[in-house]
C-alpha cells in the first residue's frame, strides 16, 4: 500500500476532506475550527487515490518552541506507516524548536519513539454547567472586559504562562473570541477568552497568577459561566491545575485525559515563577 500514498503539502482546499477525517472519528471540530488552526501553521497531508486519508498540523511559536497536532489516519489505512511518515514531515519542518503534543494513549508509543516524553497530564471538561458561586477575588484586584490596547499584555501574558510564543496565535484567536479580564489597580494581571469551538463553546487560555486556591482562574473561568448558563462548553486543563474537583461539581464532567509531551526539552523556557496557564487554547496549539 506505501507505494500508491503521496504526500504533500497540506493547503486551504483540503479543509472539507480534513473535517470529514475528523467527523469520521467523532471529534467535535467543524470547518471552520479547522480552518482556524490550518490558518496560522502549517502541514500536512496524505493521499490515496487522490483522497485526503491522513493530516497533521504544525505550528512555529518564535524561533525556539512549537506545538504539533490534528495527527489523523482514517481508520481503514492505520497500522501502515502512515502516522509515522507525516509525523517526520512535521519535526523536519520544525527542526530543533521545543516541541509539544498531546497524546492519547494510542498514539504515545509512536511519539516516544520519535523523542517526545511526558510532562504532564491534560483533563478535558465539557457539559452544560451549573450557575458557578460566587468566587470572591482579593483586594484590588477585579474583572473587566478587554479593550483593543490589552493585546500586547495579553500576548506577553499569554507567552509567559505557557512558555510558547504567542505573538502570532493570540491576536486572531481575540478576534474571534470574547475576553474578559482580571486587573489589579490598573494592570492586567490575567484574562480567559470564550469562542465558538465544536459543538458550543471552549473557555481558553485562561491565564492567572499563580494561586494554590485557584481563585483567580475559577473567577475567570466562572464569569463565562455565569454569562451563559445552560450552553455546552468545554475547557482543557492541566490535570495539576487543582480545577478538576471545582469543575466537576459544576457539571462539567471529565470525558477525557491526555498526555502532555515534549521533545527537544532544552529549548523549553522554564515555568514562569508568577503566571500560570490554567486552561489551554487547544490539544493543537496548546
């Protein structure tokens, strides 16, 4: 079979063929998630019989780190190589940047052959949520809505928590989000963005300093809550975090929990000792 599957470029025309990938697999992402993610990185794809039947997605955060997702082979053309040959592609076009994944458990044999290693876990919470408590913040310290001149912050912010380069990911994903955020005397100091993802809504990144009672991201996290009750929404969270529990007893259950992993750990900037990622964007660009 190796000898019939081309591999090429991934390009703006192979989103409908990519989402079928995915819809086949019961992942919730629509076209336009898609398009998204394909917008601002770059991949590849698969083809036999000139039919898309595998993808993955890269994206190159600055000249250090990057992330690699949206990994697909259609059921019926697993177990030939295919996964492995596109995830070469991928670490050739992103060379010794860090690099960072989620994992299923299926997949992380392959990804530690390939020299990734976990770091982490990540919680998927999705449901209609309860009306969240009220979450009292400390002295000074408030929520707002974002202005236009919040970017910058945000960027650096959101660069800080995470450790990847959010300079060319954070401004389209505020255009295509709500934002809240979290100020203390006239500085922001955290925020969490709310966009259409899937079947309803996703809550991320959300970015606070970091707390061992979590408050600030539970206000964070509960705003958008409150703002819209009875609405499916998801939101991914490392499983240290502390949110889990807090979560759940809101009704946003638990579906799914997926390795963090990272290749080329040297070129990891170290966790940053004041902010905290308390929820990602994505499993993609993280």
């Amino acid at each position: 079979m190796s000898d019939s599957i081309h591999y090429r470029r991934f390009t703006s025309a192979d989103i409908e063929a990519a989402h079928a990938l995915t819809a086949q697999l019961k992942w919730p992402h629509r076209a336009e998630d898609w398009q998204f993610v394909a917008n601002i990185g770059v991949g590849f794809v698969a083809e036999r019989d000139s039919r898309v039947i595998g993808t993955l997605l890269c994206w190159k955060y600055g000249a250090h780190t990057s992330s690699l997702g949206m990994v697909i082979v259609s059921p019926e053309h697993q177990g030939y190589g295919i996964g492995r040959r596109l995830m070469e592609m991928g670490l050739e076009e992103l060379g010794p940047r860090a690099t960072v994944l989620h994992a299923t458990e299926v997949g992380r044999p392959l990804y530690e052959k390939l020299g990734f290693a976990p770091v982490g876990m990540l919680d998927q919470h999705q449901g209609a949520a309860l009306q969240p408590p009220l979450v009292e913040l400390p002295s000074r310290e408030r929520l707002r809505p974002l202005g236009v001149n919040d970017t910058p912050r945000l960027v650096e912010l959101a660069s800080r928590a995470s450790g990847l380069d959010r300079a060319s990911v954070l401004p389209p994903l505020i255009e295509a989000a709500d934002g809240i955020g979290l100020d203390r005397d006239g500085e922001l100091i955290g925020f969490a963005l709310f966009r259409r993802f899937g079947r309803g809504r996703a809550i991320g990144p959300v970015v606070a300093p970091r707390d061992e009672n979590t408050v600030r991201a539970k206000a964070l996290i509960g705003h958008w809550l409150a703002s819209n009750p009875g609405m499916f929404v998801r939101v991914d969270v490392p499983a240290e975090s502390g949110l889990t529990e807090w979560l759940e007893s809101l009704g946003l259950t638990r579906v799914d929990s997926v390795v963090k992993m990272l290749r080329n750990a040297a070129y990891m900037p170290p966790p940053d000792a004041q902010f905290a990622q308390y929820g990602i964007i994505n499993q993609a660009i993280c």
